[in-house]
C-alpha cells in the first residue's frame, strides 16, 4: 500500500547548518499494516511523516502509494489519499467554524467543490451517529464551534475526520502527546479501534516506547534518518523497553539519549 525508495532530504544542504534527514530510506507497508514509529530527537520521523504527505519534497527517491508514483504531486493532491493527525490538537481543525463545517469538509476530501453549500439532515445525521462512537458527548455539540472543545476533543474529532473517507494511508503524528495520560489513552483505544475497523494502513510516530510496542502489529526504530530495528508480529508482541534499548545499540554502537522517551 505505502513504498518508499532511496529516500533522501536535506535540509540547508551546503550551508553550516546542513542537516540530513533522511539517508537512502526505504520502507514498504503492505496493506492494513499499523506501523509504530520510534527514535530520538532528529532522528527523521517527523520528516518521514511530512515527505509522505508532501510537506518537504524528496530530493531523490520514490513514494508509491497503492500502485501509484505521488512522489512529484502536491501536497493538496496528496490529501485525497491520506488522513493525518498532528501533535497540535489545534491543528486538522477550524476553530472558528462549527463541529458539523468541519465534518463536512473532512466528508467531501477530494471531491471537487461547487459553489453551492449545504449539510443535509442526512449528513447531520450520519455525524451524529459517528461522533457518538467517540462516546464524548459531541454528537449532541454539532454547531458548536470547534475552537471551544477540550484538546482532547479536539483530537479525538480530528482523528475522526481523518478516517472519515477511508484513506490509503492513515498518518499520525505523535497525535497523543500533548494530551494529558487519560485521554491521551483514550485517543489512542479510538486509534486502534478505527485502524482495525477500517483496516487502514497506518504509521505513528511516538515519543513513548511502550505504546510503540502495545500499538500495531509492526515497530520501526529510526536514527539518523534510516531505519536501524524492524521488528513485526510475535517477536514484536514479546518486546520489552529494555530490548529496543538494546537493539538500538547493537544497530548503532551508541547508547540511545533521549530524556523525553527515556522518562516515558
């Protein structure tokens, strides 16, 4: 479903602040694969996310998505295969416009638009019954306006809206982490729940090793953009923290310093 080829980026390439964040990175998602992703700071993985969906541009390599080269398509173009959460609980959203406008926006993703606006009784409807599966009481909030919802609420109906169309690949990234434990807990049994319910492929970065192994059925390990530990399935299941520490130095011959995921 998702492939990437001898991915590179640069970035400020020939200046004293050069920075490689990606180095000949390539990586194949069969479809339905839910695919965590871990690494220090710098190590490519917010990058990785953002050359998929277009936001930084490759200088070399390819990105297939479902048989089809997207490598030279824009990022608008791009949306209609993909749905992505952001760290920011504000962002995915418009806060100035109701739950239901959002709704319908994420509902209409990569249709092409007319001038003509309206949100059907059948369409407030169908968003009442999706929302109530987020068992937030939102589905009683439809011309509520966005900007007025707990982050976690916020979160949860951006996740929402990115799987609303089923996309090819389902993006998420670091979406729980400024979310506070029990609703960053909550976001992430909807996550799960929406992956397997629509068996959507799916990559997530995370900052905390022990979702990274209770999520997915596949866990990558990035350091200086490539990917150095791929482990899937049972030998997955049976991973400790104290493993992906280790393996991480026996693929590195460095000790794996990050205060954030390390106190996680």
């Amino acid at each position: 479903m998702l492939k990437l080829e001898n991915i590179h980026k640069t970035f400020h390439a020939g200046t004293v602040n050069q920075k490689i964040a990606l180095n000949g990175l390539s990586l194949t998602l069969n479809d339905g694969d839910f695919v965590t992703v871990i690494g220090g700071n710098g190590a490519g993985k917010s990058t990785l996310l953002n050359t998929i969906a277009g936001t930084f541009p490759v200088d070399s390599g390819t990105i297939t998505i479902d048989g089809e080269d997207i490598t030279d398509l824009s990022e608008e173009k791009r949306a209609r295969f993909l749905g992505r959460v952001f760290q920011d609980p504000m962002m995915g959203t418009a806060a100035d416009m109701w739950i239901e406008e959002n709704m319908a926006l994420a509902a209409r993703r990569g249709e092409r638009r007319g001038l003509s606006w309206a949100i059907s009784p059948a369409d407030r409807e169908n968003f009442r019954r999706l929302l109530s599966e987020l068992d937030l009481g939102l589905e009683d909030r439809l011309s509520s306006k966005v900007g007025l919802l707990s982050g976690g609420q916020r979160q949860a109906l951006t996740l929402l809206m990115a799987v609303m169309k089923k996309p090819k690949v389902l993006l998420l990234d670091e979406h729980t982490a400024a979310l506070d434990p029990k609703t960053a807990a909550k976001v992430l049994e909807l996550s799960d729940r929406f992956v397997a319910e629509g068996n959507l492929t799916t990559l997530m970065v995370t900052h905390n090793m022990k979702d990274a192994i209770a999520h997915g059925n596949r866990l990558i390990m990035m350091n200086a953009g490539k990917i150095v530990f791929d482990v899937c399935g049972e030998e997955k299941k049976r991973l400790t923290v104290d493993d992906l520490l280790h393996a991480f130095t026996l693929s590195t011959a460095e000790e794996f310093a990050n205060d954030r995921i390390l106190l996680s």
